[in-house]
C-alpha cells in the first residue's frame, strides 16, 4: 500500500497543519501555485516530491517545474497538472487512472467513468471563503482511494 500526500495553492504559506498531514507519505504532490521554492525544500524532507508549476509560479526555480507530470504508484497511473481547463491529454487513451490537479482552490473527488479526479484544494491562503484543506490518494495495488481533510475548523 502506498500514502501519496496531495497539497496545491500554498502560495508561499506551509501551514504546520499540512506538514503534520503530509509526514508519513510514501510520496508527496504539489498540483502548483507553490510560490517559495523553500516549500518544495521542506516537503522533499518529508517524502519524495513532485511538484508542477501553477499560473502564479515565477522565476528560475518555477521554470524548472513541468506543467504537466505523469507518475505510476504501485498500477496506477497519475497525471498532475494545476488547472483541469488546461488538460491536454485523453486520460482513457493515456491510461490515466486518477488526474491531480489545484488551481480552483475548491477541494473536491469525484469518479467520472472510472476516472478519479482529485483537487486537494488550497493549503495556502484562504481565498474567499473556501475551505484550507490537503489530501492523500491510498494506493494498493490497482485501486485506489482518496479523502480530503481540512486544516481548519
């Protein structure tokens, strides 16, 4: 069984709440919208880490980030990008068993066609009034599981 932690939208803030979460995960997904590389630092020291650039990401260190990664944790496989309006691919062709992606801030799962999309929503700053919230895919063999939790009452 392999834990992925999933995290978007920091915006420059690593709440404590989302390191508490993420310790313990086998691997860790940054959907983008990073905005401190030192985030990426600090979530590498928790586990191994993918990161993809999101719209607000700038500078070096950004540019250095793919906007769209394709990963396989245990038989399944994973495409992460930061906003879903921007997917490029066919999953079903692709083989894609669960997309990742941020963007909208909104935290949300949902299986269309055998197709799990994950949004973790934002562990950063709150925007408007949506939830702080990260997530985890559960990954045993080819299944797969996700949840979301919010970091805030």
């Amino acid at each position: 069984m392999t834990r992925i932690g999933l995290i978007s939208d920091t915006h420059g803030l690593l709440r404590p709440q989302a390191i508490a979460f993420l310790q313990g995960s086998d691997h860790i997904l940054h959907a983008g919208d990073i905005g401190d590389p030192a985030i990426l630092a600090t979530l590498s020291r928790i586990a191994p880490l993918t990161a993809v650039r999101g719209n607000n990401d700038h500078g070096a260190w950004a540019e250095a980030l793919h906007a769209s990664v394709d990963m396989v944790f245990e038989r399944v496989r994973v495409h992460m990008l930061h906003d879903l309006a921007t997917l490029a691919i066919d999953p079903h062709a692709a083989g894609i068993g669960v997309v990742v992606c941020g963007h909208s801030h909104r935290p949300a799962i949902d299986r269309r066609a055998g197709l799990l999309h994950v949004n973790p929503g934002s562990a950063g700053r709150r925007r408007f009034r949506l939830p702080i919230a990260v997530g985890e895919l559960v990954v045993d063999g080819d299944a797969v599981d996700a949840r979301i939790v919010e970091l805030d009452g």
